[in-house]
C-alpha cells in the first residue's frame, strides 16, 4: 500500500505488514520525499542569502535604497519562513538501514509470510521521546529514548526473526562564563545505540538450545568497536544485543584511521557499520543454532551436518 504523505508528516512513523517488495517500495518513496524536503530548504537558504547579499550591494547605491531594503526584509522573510518549516526531512540512516537489511535478508524471508516494520524517523529529541528531566550538578539534563526500529519476519526454514534499534540521547545544557566574561549557554550531547537481533524456534527442531547458554559467547563475532551487551538463550529462543556508538553508519565503505590520525579539520568518519553489525550478529546467532544440530545429530550423520 503507497505512503500517504500528508498522514506521515504528521507523525513521522511508518508501521505496515506486507510482502518484502512493497515495504522496499515504501523506503523508495520516503527517499523521494526526503529529498524534496531537503531541496526545498536548500533553496530557501540559497534564496534568503542571495537577497541578503542583493540587499547589501543595493544599499550603497544612490536611489535604490527602497529596493535595497526590500531585497533585506524578503531575505529576511525567508530566513523566518525556513525557521518555522522545521527539519522537514528525514534522518536517511534510518530508512536506509531498514532498506539495507531487507534487501540483505530478502533471498532468505519466507516469500509467503509478510514482514512487519515500525519505522519511527521523527527526530531523537522530539518532545514525546523525553522520558525525564533531572539536574546533575550545574547541567540541566533531558533524557531521550527512541525506539525507532522494529522488524518482524520469517526466514524459509521457519525461524522467526526480531530485529530492533534504541537510541538513548542525553543533552545537557548550562549557563557559564566564558574566557571573555561573558555568560555563555554551553550545550553537550552523549549517547549510545542498542542494536537487538534475536530468532525464535521450535523447540523439538533445536533440543537442548538451552543448554548453549554458558557457551554462546564463542559464537559471537561483532565488528571492531561495536560492543556485545547482552546474550540470552532459551529452548525456543536466542538474541543478541549489542552498543554502538551514536554516529553510526549504514554502510563504511573505508577503514577509519587510526585514533588521532583523521585529516586535520575534519571530523573522524563513522567507525561502525550498522548494516554489518546487524548481519554478524544474526549469523552468530544462528552458529549457536548449528551447533545445537550438530550436537542432536545421531553419531553416524555428525559428520554431514
């Protein structure tokens, strides 16, 4: 079923259930609507300034002042205009993870079973994210919890999946005075992000999935930096969560650079590829399945499996 654009930007969440091709076919069209957004408040800002600057040359030219100042309070009307607007588009990490992931996973769902998906791209600190206010110190602090992502599935050989996404955002802020002596409004951001995958089976295909629990930790294989939080293994399931750091990519295409070696004046680039995170971990998860096969496995076979 298409997007209904006029309901989405009310709320900013995408929820449906339904075949793979057409949730992928809903990603497609929030990109077209991302990037009309993003066009349009670019071209709000390239307009308001070049009436600005148009404003500025205008004004020291002899009897063109009424149209210098016109070309001021439009630039300025536009700045407003543009202001009020708000972030319009999207966070494009997210729809493209979610895209990444079904496309990645895709060959293995049932293509029988329908897939479903909450999508939550308002952004993190929006008002009804904040789930408390507290004072540390001389910071006053607004806590945020977004769980933006969630899937459901069912792979070909009938085991469940459940994907998930949290992103924890605290920001601080404080009044203080700076080298000059002027009092300063400082700000600081920090947080982190749970990624969870976890299957569910049953249990007569995988007896004594259980018992992997002490030893599931060997199978688990994260890229580098990206954390195991929590491993929990039951008769009928198994899940898997893990921390990345809050500039999370979709995709890395290169290696970062050591620590203390990014280019001088630019940012370090996002060390964690979420996209792979998520994939090694649901086939870490299913290692642990394997090897419950193995073990079950009658002598003669052990071998072949």
């Amino acid at each position: 079923m298409a997007i209904d654009s006029s309901e989405f930007q009310k709320t900013y969440v995408y929820e449906t259930r339904g075949p793979v091709v057409d949730v992928l076919a809903d990603l497609k069209t929030l990109a077209g609507l991302d990037a009309r957004a993003e066009q349009k408040r670019r071209g709000l800002w390239i307009a308001a300034w070049g009436c600005m600057a148009l404003g500025g040359v205008f004004i020291f030219v002899p009897f063109v002042w009424l149209l210098a100042l016109a070309s001021l309070a439009t630039g300025i009307a536009l700045f407003i205009i543009r202001a009020r607007m708000g972030r319009t588009d999207l966070d494009n990490r997210r729809y493209g993870l979610l895209a990444t992931l079904l496309q990645r996973f895709q060959v293995d769902l049932d293509v029988n079973a329908p897939v479903d998906v909450k999508l939550d791209l308002a952004p993190q600190d929006d008002a009804r994210k904040c789930v408390g206010k507290t004072k540390r110190g001389r910071w006053d602090c607004e806590d945020f919890t977004d769980a933006w992502l969630s899937l459901h599935g069912r792979f070909a050989d009938g085991t469940h999946l459940h994907l998930s996404m949290v992103e924890h955002l605290q920001k601080r802020k404080r009044y203080g005075r700076g080298s000059s002596g002027k009092t300063k409004l400082k700000t600081k951001r920090k947080g982190k992000t749970l990624l969870q995958v976890g299957l569910r089976v049953k249990p007569e295909r995988f007896p004594g999935l259980a018992g992997l629990r002490a030893n599931a930790k060997q199978a688990a294989r994260l890229p580098p930096g990206v954390v195991l939080s929590r491993l929990d293994v039951a008769e009928d399931r198994l899940s898997m969560r893990a921390v990345l750091d809050q500039e999370w990519a979709v995709l890395t295409t290169k290696p970062a650079p050591p620590e203390g070696k990014a280019p001088a004046g630019r940012a370090p680039p996002a060390r964690q590829d979420a996209a792979r995170a998520a994939t090694m971990m649901l086939l870490s998860l299913y290692q642990v399945l394997g090897t419950t096969r193995r073990r079950s496995a009658p002598p003669g076979r052990q071998q072949r499996v």
